[in-house]
C-alpha cells in the first residue's frame, strides 16, 4: 500500500476495499447498537473483516467514540427490523441488522435558506461527523482517536491505517439540507464560501491531529462533488479552496491523503489532483458513473494513486464469480501497466454482497497481480 500510495512499483497489486457499515454488519452477527457506538466491539469488527477478506489495509469511517455510551441509553427492545434504542435525552433510534441508524419517522430533512443564518450559529469546534441524511456521529472530545491507536497496536506495521475526514462542502449541505444548501450556493455565494471556510478551519485542526497517531492515509468522503449534483465550475469554486486547504495540511505532515467523490467525475479528475491530494478513490464505471479506468489513467498521468474501480452494484453485487473475475483482470491489467494503482471497489461494498464474491479479489491479484 505504501508504494502505491508513493507511486512506487510495489511487489504486486495491493487490494483494499471499502466496506459499508450494512455489509459489516452482516458478515460479523453483531448487534448493529454495539457495532455502531463501542470502540472496541468496532475495532476488532475491523481487524477480523481485513483478516478475512485479507485487505493490505483498514478504513476506519468512525472515530471518537464514547467509551460511556452505554450511560447514554435508558431502554433498548426489539423491533421488527433490529432493536429500538431510547436515549437520555428522549430521542429513539432504530438499528437495522443492514444499514446505518436511523430515527423512527421518516423526515424530509432540512430546509434552511442562508439569508437568515446567523454566523455565529457556527460550531466553534468540529464535535460531529455528518455521516448521511442528518445522521450524526459525535466525536468525544476526550477520546477523539483511541481507535487508532488499539488498531495500530492490534495489526501492527505490517498493515496501511487511513482514517477519514468529511469534506466542508458535506458538512455545509448538512447544515441547511440538500436541497436548500446547494440553491445557498447560487443566492449568497459570498456568505456560502464563508461558511465553507469555517468548516475548512475546523476539518484542517481535526486532520492535522488525526495525522498524530501513526496512520498512513487520510481519506475526504466528499460524495456530493461529482456531476450529478454540481457542475465543474461550481465544484472548482465551491469544493476544491476548501479541500485544498485541508489536504496541504496534511500533505505537511507527511500523511497521503487522498479524494472519495462517488458518480461522474470524469470531468473533473484534473481538478481534483490540482487539490494537491495524493490519491482519488471511486472512479465509479457506467453505469455507477462515468470513468473508463484506463482513460482515467492516462489523464491522471502519474500525479497520484488511484483505488478503485470495480462496480459494487452491478458487478460485485449482481453478478457471479466468471464476470467478477473477468473484469477484476481486466482492472488490474490496465492499473498495474501504470503507477500507484491501488484494486478496490469503486464506493462501499453493498450490504448484500456475497463473502465470495469479495474473496475473489485476492484470487484476482494472485493470479493476474
């Protein structure tokens, strides 16, 4: 992983995917209450889905748990679909056997117009991850990376640790919804890059302490940035400053740290290594999106690594072990002819994905890596 990260020839084709919480879920029989908010439950998930699926490395999406957070609960019982939590504070969430939590009744989420924000409204730290549609993940401000040091001291150096970050254009369509965020965009773009840079601080503190605790890679989920919901000028003026600022932070300290931008970016990809980042990960297909692998390649042009760009839908989800293996070739004959080619899926790894079908990944590089 390393040598591909620093665009080296490595010894063969590292694999390392990501998976997606439903899907860990799964493949574990945790219950999803504990999967979700114990530190340790959660590391070991991780440590033992790598040995299983023998990945050259470990994505850690959540950090800053709370080791007390059983304190923070009142009732837990059953539900039709999992469990039913009852917290301190009154609210109640429900845990799917498959997916992330989420509240009982369904919300059309937020809808706040920036003409009537208050700056000062801000967070002053950066408490919360902005995990998906109003979901939240609270980051404990005492225990904000002791994920990363018991997963170091559990695979030890043998094994590449990114931890991950949320891009500041995530965290400002989380504060006034979708929707309404990216018309903010268009009626105060002045007020909006204020906003943007304001959570670029906070993100940039919150990475350059992460970078603090022996890991190699950073990843910035910034799944809102691709074609399907912003144009190329748009994304230039509204997402690359802000992430910029962000990865040349990291970049000082000497961790990679590389884009997650799912869907069509093909149009972009120049942009997004003019960031400074070390890597791109996603490079969704068509369907998913629009990026033919060895195209990408010779536009990127040896300015970073690439992870990607096998289709977890329509491929690794639907089909069987001769297409799979079909097109993981086809992926790695055309990634390892250049540098820094790292083979995952193109986004998460469906919940419902087979076990096989994963496995055949190291088959894959086995034979053709």
């Amino acid at each position: 992983m390393k040598a591909a990260m620093d665009l080296r020839r490595p010894d063969r084709v590292p694999v390392m995917c990501q998976l997606s919480i439903g899907h860990m879920l799964l493949q574990l029989g945790i219950q999803p209450v504990e999967f979700w908010h114990d530190p340790e439950i959660f590391a070991d998930g991780l440590v033992k889905l790598r040995a299983e699926y023998d990945f050259d490395g470990i994505l850690v999406s959540l950090h800053g748990h709370n080791p007390e957070w059983r304190t923070e609960i009142t009732r837990r019982e059953p539900w039709e679909e999992g469990e039913a939590v009852t917290f301190k504070d009154g609210h109640v969430m429900l845990y799917p056997p498959d997916d992330l939590p989420r509240p009982p009744t369904a919300s059309l989420g937020k809808s706040i117009a920036i003409s009537g924000f208050d700056m000062r409204d801000l967070p002053q730290t950066l408490g919360y991850i902005p995990v998906s549609g109003g979901l939240h993940f609270q980051i404990h401000p005492d225990h904000k990376f002791d994920i990363f040091r018991r997963l170091r001291a559990s695979v030890g150096p043998n094994y590449s640790l990114h931890g991950e970050i949320t891009s500041p254009f995530d965290y400002f369509l989380d504060l006034f919804g979708y929707q309404e965020g990216l018309i903010n965009l268009i009626d105060d773009p002045k007020k909006s890059k204020s906003i943007l840079s304001h959570f670029a601080r906070l993100i940039t503190n919150l990475a350059s302490e992460m970078c603090e605790t022996d890991i190699d890679a950073i990843k910035v989920s910034s799944p809102f940035a691709g074609g399907g919901f912003i144009s190329r000028a748009f994304y230039e003026e509204f997402v690359l400053p802000y992430e910029s600022e962000i990865i040349h932070a990291v970049r000082r300290k000497g961790v990679h740290i590389y884009i997650h931008t799912c869907g069509a970016i093909g149009d972009r990809l120049d942009l997004m290594f003019d960031s400074g980042a070390s890597g791109l990960e996603c490079l969704d297909p068509p369907p998913l999106g629009n990026v033919e692998l060895a195209e990408a390649m010779k536009t990127i042009g040896g300015k970073g690594f690439v992870k990607g760009n096998v289709d977890s839908v329509n491929l690794l989800l639907m089909k069987g072990r001769k297409e799979i293996l079909e097109d993981l070739r086809e992926r790695i004959l055309i990634g390892k002819g250049e540098r820094g080619f790292i083979l995952s899926t193109a986004c998460s790894v469906a919940p419902r994905t087979k076990k096989e079908n994963l496995l055949l990944f190291r088959d894959a590089v086995g034979e053709w890596g």
